[in-house]
C-alpha cells in the first residue's frame, strides 16, 4: 500500500507495509471487491468504484501490474485510467482484454496480475493541511474459458480445488502441494492439539507448484486446519488428515 503525503502544493511519496489497523475501508475511493477474475472467455472486466467522502471529489487513477509488480498495458488495457467520482459518487473502470497479446498466457492454468487503484484528493485550501491518499492493489486473476467451466463446475458440486491441496514431509519441514490449475491463497492455520493458530504468513500458492511452510510437519497433529479465499473474497476452511508423512483433506 502507498500512502501519498500533500503538504499545500509539495508532494512525497512513501512506500510503507501494511500494518494493523490499515485497512481498505479506510480509503475514501474503493473497488466493490477484495480480488478479481478475468473470465477468459470475455473481453472486458467492469470495476465499480465509490467515493465514499461525502464531501469531497477525488480522482480515482487506475492500472494493472504483473506479478513481479511491473505496470502493464498488456494483455490488459484499462480504459479511461483516471476518472473523476463526485461527493458519494461511482463511476466504472473497464479492463479490456487483447486477446492477440493474451494468447501468449497459458490456457492450462490461471496467470496473476494486480490491479491497482490510487485516489487523488482535490487540491487542501491550507496550505499546511495534510491529506493522506490511500493506494489499493489487489488480486486480479485470469482464468482460461476452459477452467471457467471447471471452477463453476466444482462450486455446484461443493468440491473447491483448495480441497485437493496436500501437505507432504520434506526432511523434518511441512510441504504444501497444489496440483490444481488455480491460485490458492492461504490465510492461516490452526493445529488440531490446541485449537491455537500457529503464527503463518499469507502466502500465495502457484497453480502446480508448492511451497514449504516455516513450520515442522509433526508440529502438524493429526487433522490440521488451513484457511483460505475463496472467489468471493469469503474466508472459508479445508481440514486435512495426517497419516504416514502425508496429509490429505
């Protein structure tokens, strides 16, 4: 998250890390959703945005970045990048898809993007007033029309691909699997001994990859719970059952 700082007409721009109590509701322009899917069968992606001040107009800038945060105009291009959102009002960016560039993306599985949105406060009357402008980047995964199907698919028949995560012994250390086509995200984790949550860092699991966990797997137990995100940004638990150096749900 950025934090622009104004002081009359001098501007400094800081880069902090989120912190407790910094939350997206706190910024006066906001996205009506946590993440986003790009159906890969359409062409354009509708973001509403609300200016939630009362008082005040903002511009709101917006645009995308790859997952190594590098700013992108393709295969995405979002249309009219700054729009003006009135005292309590909305307005609607358009990500539209090129679809000549995005078929170097592969069809077998999700590609991550971010997409991020800045607000502009007007202009502060003193000239030693402070303003704090929030920046937003969030999520924003493209999904080949082939798994859009799929993921339909399994949300009817109540098996979401988080399920079919695995957890495997790597020396004493506890190995995360996806085999699934999709990006998992991970929240949290609670040990069945205790019932305790172990201190976990958010982490992102790649389609078919896997990542090791900063704890031992017979730290574990038995029947271990992870959290996750599901499409709908709700947080949602898959439950795992450990027997011979492996773990399934």
């Amino acid at each position: 998250m950025k934090i622009q700082l104004t002081r009359g007409r001098s501007i400094a721009l800081m880069t902090l890390l989120v912190v407790a109590g910094i939350t997206q509701s706190q910024a006066a322009v906001n996205p009506d959703r946590t993440r986003y899917i790009f159906d890969g069968s359409k062409k354009t992606l509708t973001v509403n945005v609300t200016n939630h001040d009362q008082q005040r107009p903002f511009l709101a800038q917006s645009w995308i970045e790859d997952i190594k945060f590098n700013k992108v105009t393709s295969p995405f291009l979002v249309q009219q990048p700054i729009k003006r959102l009135e005292p309590g009002g909305k307005e609607a960016f358009v990500l539209r898809y090129r679809p000549e560039v995005g078929s170097q993306l592969p069809k077998d599985r999700e590609t991550l993007f971010y997409y991020n949105l800045r607000e502009i406060p007007p202009v502060p009357d003193k000239v030693n007033s402070l303003q704090i402008a929030m920046q937003i980047s969030l999520k924003l995964f493209y999904r080949p029309a082939a798994l859009v199907a799929e993921a339909e698919k399994r949300k009817n028949e109540g098996r979401p691909w988080q399920e079919e995560m695995r957890i495997e012994k790597r020396g004493s250390r506890a190995v995360l699997l996806n085999p699934t086509a999709f990006y998992t995200v991970l929240t949290g984790i609670r040990l069945d001994e205790h019932k305790n949550s172990e201190k976990f860092q958010s982490i992102i699991i790649a389609p078919f990859s896997e990542e090791k966990l900063t704890i031992d797997f017979l730290s574990l137990g038995n029947k271990p719970e992870f959290s996750y995100i599901n499409d709908n940004g709700f947080v949602q638990l898959v439950k795992f059952s450990c027997h011979n150096n492996a773990c399934r749900q």
